[in-house]
C-alpha cells in the first residue's frame, strides 16, 4: 500500500521535528489525504501539524477535518488565527463549521470577521436545514448581460475567480436578478468582441434558496449539470451550489431512504460518530410499534388454535409463509420507493403497477407453490388435501405480497407521506397478519 | 404547471404544421426537457420533430432520449442521418446508444462513419461494462508541460473545447503519459507567461480504464472532483469522466444496492422497462433460497410440538418473536453495509462494531422485554413464569438478531462477497431460526 508508505514518512518527520521537511511533504498531497491522516494524530500533533502547513492549503484542509478535531484545534488556537482560517475558508464550508460549534464560540468568532463577511454568515444561518440557502457559496462573479467577452474575461481576472465559479457566467440585471447563464467554454473559444448576449444557454435553470437540497440535486442530475444558481425569493441571484457538493448530497438522501426502510431514524451523523444511546433511540419508535402491530398475527394464530392442532405440518409451515410473504412485499416496496425516488414512478401509475405485480405475483407464486406441492409430498408425506392447503395459502400470500407492497408506498405519497419511512417498515407486519389469516381460512374450511 | 403550459403550445404548433414557429419555440428549451416532451409522441412525429430540430441540439436531444424511441427514430430516418448524428454526439453517448444497438445495425452505422471514429468506438465498445472505459469521453485538451498561460489559452481557441472538458488542463509528455492536472481557473487569472508547470495540482488524480464505476465515483467525491482523468495500463492518457456522469454512476449503484438488499437480482433498466417475465425471474431465485432455509425454521417448530401445546400464548407469541428479530437484524444489517457502501465501517472494526451492537442489542432488548412482560401479565393474564419466558426469548433475540446483523455483513465483505447481496437477505432467515430455537429451548426447561 503506497499510502501505508506515505503516512509512516509523515509520521517519522512529525516526530523527529523535521519541520521545513514536513512542509515539503505536504505540499505534495491533497487536502482530503492530510485531512485523512490528521485523524490518528494526538490533539498535540495535530496542532503542529496544522500550523506546518502551508498557509494556502490549511483552510483547505480544515474543511475537511473531523468535526470533533476541528473542536479540538479551535480550543487549542488563538481567535485572530481561527478568524483568518474562516476568512479563507469558502463561506458554504465556514458556515457548515460555524453550525457545529456552541453557540457561545460562534459569537466569539464572528465578533473578529469583518462585518461584511459576519453579515453573510450571519444570513446564511438563517436557511433552513438542508435547504438550497444553507447548501449553497456566494464564491461566483457576475457579470452584466451588456458585457462581451473580453469584458468578460477581464472580470474574471480582476476578481480572481475560484474553483467552485468557474463554470459558468452568471449574467445579472441591475436589480441582481438573474438573466441568463453563459458557459465559460463558449467564452473561451469566441472572439474578443463576440457580446455574452449571442451566447446564453437555451433555458435558465435554477433553484430557490427556500428549495430542498433534494429538489436541488434531483434538478442538476435531471439537466446533468456542474452547477447551479440559486435566487432568492424576488429573483435576485444569491449563490450557487456545485455537483461535487451535490454528490454528497446524493449519498445523504440515499443513506436516508436506507434508514427509513429498515425502520430506523435518520441520522445525523455516520455510524461510529453516533452515541450509543442514540443508536438504541433511533431503532426503538418503529420496533415497538411494530412488535405492537405483529400482536394481530399472533391474535389470528390464538384464534385458530384448534386448525394448528390437526397437523405439525400447520404449525411448521407458519415461518415459511411468513418470511416468503414479507419477502415478496419487500421486493415489490423497495422496486416502488426507488422508482418514485428516481422519478419513474408516480401515483397516478397505480393501475398500471398493480397489473404488472399481480402477474408477477401470480408467476412467482405459482413457481413456489409448486415447489412446495411437491415437496410437501415427497419429504414430509403430507396427504394431497394438506399439501395443497399450505401451496394454495402460499401462492395467496405471495399474490397479496406483492399488491400490498406495491400499492402501500404509492398510497403514502399520495398522502404526502414519505413512502421510505411510512409504508416500507409497515408491509412486513401486514402481509403476515393478511397470509396467516388466509392460511388459517383455508386450512380450517378443508381440513377440520 | 408551467410545463404543461409549454406542451399544449408545443403540441398545437407541430398539429398545425408550423415547423418554422416550432423551431423557434424548441431553441428556447433545453435538450433534457425536449427529450421528454417526445415520449408522447407516435413516430410519425417524433420524427418530424427530430427534422425541425435546430441542427446544434439534435445530437444533444437524442443522446437524451429514451432508447425504444431511438430505436424508432433509427429505423425511419437513413443511415447518413445516423452517421451525422454520431459524428456530432459526445463519443461517450454515442457507445451508449450503439451498445444498444442489435449488432447489424451497429455495423451498417460504424460503415459510413470515419475510420477515425470508428476505430475509437470499436475500442469503447471492448471496455466491460461499467467500468472506467465505458464510462469516459475523449472529448478534452491535452496540452505540454512546458507549455505557458497564452500556449494554453491559445490551444484551447483553436481546438474549440467542449463542455465535458473545460475545467482542468491535462499535462501530457510525449508518450502520452499523464504527469499533471492544471485547475482551469488558475490559468484564466494568471498572466500569460506564467508557466503551466507553476499551476499543478499538488497530486495527480486519476482512474484506470479498468476499475469499476463505483471506484470512480468514490475517488471523484472523496476528492471533490468536477472531473477525473482516466489512463490505459501504461498510464497513458485516454479519456475523462465528468462529475455530471458520477451522479448517475452514484444512483445506479445505490438502486443495486436497494435491490440488492431486498433480494432482487439487479435490473439493467427502470421498472417500467423490464419485461413482466424478466422481473419474476429476477425474484425468484432469492425466494426459492429464503423459502427453503425457512423450513428449517419449520423444523424447529415441529421438533417442540409438545411445548406449543402447553398453552396458546406460545404460538400466538412466534410472529412477535420472528417479526422483531427479523427488524432487528435488518436495522442493524443496513447500517454496516451503508457505513461500508461510505467507506466508514471495514472489516477490522468487527470488534467495535459488535461491541456497540451489543450494548445496543442489550438496550433495546431490555425495553421491549419489559414492555412485552407487563402486556403479557395486564393484557392477556399470563403467569408470571410464561410471561417471563415469552420475554426473555425476546430479549435474547433481539441482541443475537444485532449481532448477527452487523457481523453477517462484515464477514460477507472479508470473504469478497458484496454485503448487500450475500448478507441482507439472509439475514432474517437465520435470526428466525435462531429466535425461534431460543424461544422452546427456554421454554421446554422452566414451563414443561
């Protein structure tokens, strides 16, 4: 491993002293790489580390720390350091760390940033959670929509753009509304006198500051943009979000929807960051309703205690039923909240779907029930009646799997709620109660 | 709806033949929201209004169209079109609407291309799926490393660069080997005999035409890329992937996950494109496993026969058991493969994480216990000695279900198995017969 190699260099330099020789070094790597190997570091390393490195990347990788590390090294620095740090950091990056800091450290710091930057700081935390405002940087220039191209590059000169501006123009009226956009390769091959004008996309695409961060990201991969701008609520071009903040964006609302379904509470922080505590609080709410809810299946065996003394057959098949019911449910559940996820999918699909998960319940269903026919024949030597019983309460199962797990999510957008986390965690519950109740009907109409 | 607004006038202007009016009105949308608009239309005019396409953005709205429709439109138009239309298409989209292809046409299309473009796409069309190969374009500037800012800006005017390679200068020798990225935007603010080499990135990036999509996207947005160079074996040069092509790399792969963890076979297309037949058979085999190992489950039933008999609270109580187990096990499944899908949790923390599970397990186990024996003394008039078994089965299933839950998983990635296949499904089965064994083994001892 090349970066095994890498790490135990920083390490022997770190610990040898070796400063001017430790700066060399990390001149070489990335930001995210040292940010990677601060993390091992004692709060005492992680100082001297930090003040080593050169002053242009160390905003840089402050952004990339920990949060718990950037903690640590914001108590063991001066405030002028950490206002210098917040100056050179990119505002959407400053405000993501002001966020995690006590309210207490926050006033302190922003009393030293110069007023301009506090005010921005201080509007961006007003933006609600994972909305477009709080995901959003003020780090793109403007340009006027009466500018040619050698204004244009002029502009981008003089205000010294960075990386997260570079790809596109943003033309602004004198209100600051937004215009049109201009994409910077089209500027780089025109000529000198060529207007912005003759060189606008097609169509303006944008979001509002108000806006989900999931609208936000469903819009840039819909368009398969870089970027893209976000206006406030009269128009006026306030920021814009890049697809490299968007990607994490789309592992987040993955991760979310992964929570969800497995009846867990989303959470805010990755799995090792999270207290124990709140692992168990996160998991309880939907375990104890469902333990709950699965008292009705029980309630259905209780009723039809004499059918399950005919036969241990009865009684041995119940987890089969179950587990192949919650199962096909699950298939069809996690089919439908993808889909509506990715936008394939919407209510109004409803008959179409259900006809599709019908056929294949009654194929699948079919293919099982045989399979079990057969076997309940040849291996336990269940008589025809029983082993056609337990086939038939199968292929019912799986046929009624298969609706309820479609229609159940589709039902919850329709009522505005969020499918991953009202319908997934619930088609379990229902189909075993649903099966076992068939199962019960049937055994006890043919074989009492 | 705004856009529903735009397709009534859209839909009256192609009715009433007014291709000159239509051009018009399809310059001011973009590419995207034209290649929707065309899923509703019969192939008579969709060709028609692929015809009055402006000739710049055809090729743009077929690589976004639908691959059915393409097929359609394909079929009617003749083959110099066809090859016009390759010609003007990013190569990368162009391999994906030939992979689509039956092989003749393939053929019959690559005859009338150049034989400089037909050898490039014969190349693409050897990458495996998915992989790095598959996935880059060609389209981007190389330039020399002893090249300056006015060199650079002047080779990026003559070669007309497109937007897919815009934003990083890639240094290549006179191999052809990769030896430094130049952000873009260091170069448009630095004077023009700045040498390149002053510019570097600190460490070069980069993927091998080889590696799968997801070790793609997962260097792309641990580094916060726009874009990421892509060599051949010799560390050649040979193509990019854009940020805009990741998001849908990301999603892809989190869909195979979801699928995946659900024990579906992954789907190549979106629900609504996979045959009826295609989507049983991609159910059945997982089904047909799950079925089967729940019999053991059966087994464990039949073999405690005489414990069930004692009272009917004991078979009323097995879908409780199962069903609490079985979301136990999943919660605790989802969250390691997850954290390993993010790169956060590896194998070598099996220890911590089954020490936290643990504890957890013990937790939440110990909450619904408690719950489950207060109802079962109040609600149904159990004996304390039943009422206690029922719910230390439940606490005992509920740490072995977290345990076995997060170890599963892990020990899935240790053998080089993918979690979310080889784990997640499984998992409920097993914690069943687990529970279940637990369950009339505790009982057979304090109530028989």
């Amino acid at each position: 491993m090349e970066w095994e190699r890498i790490e135990e260099k920083l390490n022997r330099l770190l610990a040898e002293g070796r400063h001017g020789q430790l700066r060399g070094a990390l001149m070489m790597l990335n930001p995210v790489d040292i940010a990677n190997y601060m993390k091992q570091l004692d709060p005492e390393k992680l100082l001297l580390l930090f003040r080593v490195l050169p002053k242009d990347s160390s905003a840089d990788v402050f952004s990339y720390m920990d949060a718990d590390q950037r903690e640590t090294l914001v108590n063991s620095i001066g405030d002028a350091e950490i206002t210098a740090l917040i100056d050179e950091m990119f505002l959407d990056d400053a405000v993501d760390f002001l966020e995690e800091l006590p309210a207490n450290a926050v006033k302190r710091v922003l009393q030293n940033t110069d007023p301009k930057t506090r005010a921005i700081i201080n509007q961006f935390l007003k933006y609600p959670e994972n909305s477009a405002g709080s995901l959003m940087t003020i780090e793109y220039c403007e340009f006027k929509p009466g500018m040619d191209v050698s204004d244009a590059l002029r502009v981008i000169k003089e205000t010294g753009v960075d990386k997260e501006s570079v790809y596109t123009l943003y033309l602004v009226d004198d209100q600051r509304h937004l215009t049109a956009t201009v994409p910077l390769h089209k500027v780089l091959v025109s000529d000198n006198d060529v207007p912005l004008a003759r060189l606008v996309d097609p169509a303006l695409i944008y979001v509002k500051t108000t806006d989900d961060q999931e609208v936000v990201a469903d819009t840039v991969r819909k368009y398969h943009l870089m970027s893209i701008p976000v206006v406030d609520g009269e128009g006026r071009m306030v920021g814009i979000i890049t697809a490299d903040d968007i990607m994490d964006v789309i592992e987040e609302e993955n991760t979310e929807d992964f929570e969800k379904m497995s009846g867990l509470a989303p959470a805010d922080e990755t799995y090792f960051k999270t207290p124990m505590l709140k692992l168990a609080t996160n998991r309880l709410p939907w375990l104890m309703i469902l333990m709950f809810t699965s008292i009705v299946s029980g309630a259905i065996i209780a009723k039809f205690e004499n059918v399950l003394a005919v036969s241990v057959l009865l009684s041995a098949s119940i987890p089969m039923l179950m587990d192949t019911g919650g199962n096909c449910g699950q298939q069809a559940s996690t089919l439908m909240i993808r889909g509506m996820a990715l936008g394939e999918v919407k209510f109004r699909d409803l008959p179409r779907v259900l006809w599709t998960e019908a056929r294949v319940g009654l194929l699948v269903g079919a293919v099982l029930s045989a399979v079990t026919f057969v076997r309940l024949l040849l291996l336990n030597g269940a008589s025809v009646s029983m082993a056609g019983v337990i086939a038939f309460s199968l292929f019912a199962t799986v046929v009624i799997a298969k609706s309820i797990g479609c229609v159940l999510p589709l039902l919850a957008s329709r009522i505005k709620l969020d499918p991953a986390l009202a319908a997934a965690p619930l088609i379990t519950t229902l189909v075993d109660a649903a099966s076992l109740f068939i199962y019960f009907s049937i055994a006890s109409q043919f074989i009492l």
